[in-house]
C-alpha cells in the first residue's frame, strides 16, 4: 500500500510499504479519515526525524484485524476508533516512581521506535490494541479525525493553572488554539482573548467562545487593559508554534501569572529572562495527552460541549497531499484544518 511520509527536510514523499499485519497484542485499523497537524508542516519545514508512526496521527478509521492476545473487552472488529498514547506498562523506571505518563515504553510505541509501516497517511495502520479508544456512534469520520486535537487542548488547559474566573489569551488561531478557547471556557475562565493575526480565524475565534479576537499590537494591548484593569492576564495559552510568541506571551501575562507552552516549534526562542524573573512568571509546557483524556474528548465532541464547526477547511486525497503539505509549509494555502482521505481515487 501507498502511504505519506515526511522523508526530509521539504520533502514529502509518497511510498510504498508492506501492507500491515497484526502481531498478537495489535490491531488493524482501516483510515477514513486524518488531520493534517501542525507538527506534520513544522516537520517538512524544519526537517525533523519524522517516523512513519507519527506522521498523520490524527486519525480515525475501523479496527478490521485483531491479533489472537487482543481481548474483546479492549477492541473488536468493526469498532470505530481513535488512537494514542498506551498507558503505562508499570515496569519501566517512570512508571515505578508514579511517573506512568512518561512510561519509556508507551511513549516508544507512540514515537515509531517499533518500525511500523505507516501513520494515518495510508488506507490501513498497526499499533497496539491498548492504544485505541472506541469512539461515540454520533461522531461523524470529520469530527472523529478532530478528537486527537482536542485531546491536546483538553490536556493543555488540565494542566495550566487555570482558576475559575480568570482572564486567558490565548495566542494563536489554528485548530489546537481554537478547541484551548474552548476547553478553557469549560474549565471556568471567566474571559478568554484570542490573538490571532487572521481575521477569518479571529471571527472564528469569536464563533467558538471568545469574549475578544484581536491582531497582536495596540489593540492586544487595550483588550487586554480594559479585561483587567490594567493588570493583564492572568494565564496565557501560546498556541502558535512560533518561537516569537513565548516572549510575547510572557508580556500578555500580570505578575505572578503563567504561560502554557502548547504549540511545538523545533526552533530557537529569544526570552528575556529578566522579565520573567521580576513578574516571577510560571512558565509550562504539554505535549500530547492521556489515553483517557481522548475517551474525555471523544465524548465532548459528541455531545456538544466542543464545537467543530467552522474547523474543517477541506478533504484531499493520498495524490494531492504532498502538494498540500508543500502549500501549507509555504503559507500558500489558507485552511485551518485540512483532513486527508487515504481512500480517496
């Protein structure tokens, strides 16, 4: 089978792989559908070592193959799923200091360590059957392919410091800052800012929850004065993947206030660390999220609770994808989520 892979820096390469099979703790699970993230660009733009695993992992198809240890209390064929990260294996160093999120293990398997032979880039991927998440039988295959990233957003704002009440920017209008506005509204924050140069995703911004979408410059600054008296914000979400933006954030926030790190850059940031010393800025980062975060997810995207609508920009197919890719690295397409049909002609 054929299957998508970033294979350099500014190249994407469509290849051929073996069709998969399953080993006995494994499923098979035929792709409907695959978000194309911002991690996949940052990848074919910076160059990074990108496993097959990993590139397209946004994902959401049906398990047609189990291996003969799968229980059918975990997963059984014709279930439709998501995928991510295993839970802990309790045997590895991490896992025995109370650390399972960090498990050497899971976090192998999910980094492609184990040579699959394809991500969600390609009609059919392997990986453990404890990886998978059955998905609600409302979602439809476009709002399955966006409970990965609203399994990113939902950890991010479980981890922040967010207390009910408190002002939020939220730095960055792609699709993890627009599900963070939105995730951020459930956990309790009173008045959520979202910067985004963009004016389309600014009045999208705005459609999904919050209070004020404004362009970084002047008009950041009075939106954020007239929120809070003048004191700024309590926490800032940087969603942008930008290496600027974290030093940026840091201003957005008051002192004793916090900034997540959510959107991923394999690039330098400049920071003036005086600056944070004397607000005594918290500085945090997330990546990814638990297993049971994305069953938390799935079930948030169904009833309701987070909005998709507006998100989905268009479907391409396995052909158009590496010029997709190249356009979306070159900020030639405007799209805020763009999903890939694997099965397309």
């Amino acid at each position: 089978m054929r299957a998508g892979i970033v294979t350099g820096k500014g190249r994407f390469d469509l290849v051929v792989v073996d069709d998969p099979a399953p080993g006995p703790a494994d499923a098979v699970v035929a792709i409907a559908r695959c978000g194309i993230c911002g991690s996949d660009i940052h990848a074919y733009r910076e160059g990074w070592p990108y496993s097959p695993a990993v590139c397209g992992h946004e994902w959401v198809g049906t398990v047609v193959e189990v291996g003969a240890d799968v229980s059918g209390d975990l997963v059984t064929e014709g279930m439709r799923v998501v995928g991510g990260q295993a839970p802990g294996c309790g045997m590895c160093r991490e896992c025995r200091a109370d650390l399972a999120q960090f498990c050497r293990t899971a976090i192998s398997q999910a980094s492609g360590a184990e040579a699959p032979t394809s991500g969600g880039f390609a009609p059919y991927l392997t990986l453990r059957a404890n990886r998978l998440v059955p998905l609600p039988e409302s979602l439809t295959a476009e709002d399955g392919a966006l409970v990965e990233p609203v399994s990113v957003a939902l950890h991010a704002v479980r981890r922040s410091r967010l207390a009910a009440g408190d002002v939020v920017c939220v730095v960055g209008c792609g699709p993890i800052g627009l599900l963070v506005i939105q995730c951020a509204r459930l956990a309790g924050a009173g008045t959520v800012i979202a910067v985004e140069p963009h004016e389309g995703r600014r009045r999208l911004a705005r459609r999904l929850g919050a209070d004020v979408a404004v362009a970084p410059g002047p008009d950041l600054r009075a939106a954020i004065d007239d929120a809070t008296d003048g004191l700024r914000a309590d926490l800032a979400f940087d969603c942008a993947g930008i290496p600027d933006t974290l030093q940026k954030s840091v201003d957005m926030v008051r002192p004793g206030g916090s900034v997540r790190m959510v959107g991923v850059s394999g690039n330098m940031a400049t920071v003036k660390p005086m600056r944070w010393m004397m607000k005594e800025i918290g500085v945090d980062a997330s990546l990814g999220f638990h297993l049971h975060e994305m069953a938390v997810a799935a079930r948030l995207v169904a009833n309701g609770r987070i909005r998709t609508d507006g998100m989905i920009t268009g479907t391409v197919t396995l052909d158009e994808l590496p010029s997709t890719i190249e356009g979306l690295a070159e900020r030639r397409l405007d799209a805020v989520k763009l999903l890939v049909d694997p099965t397309a002609g």
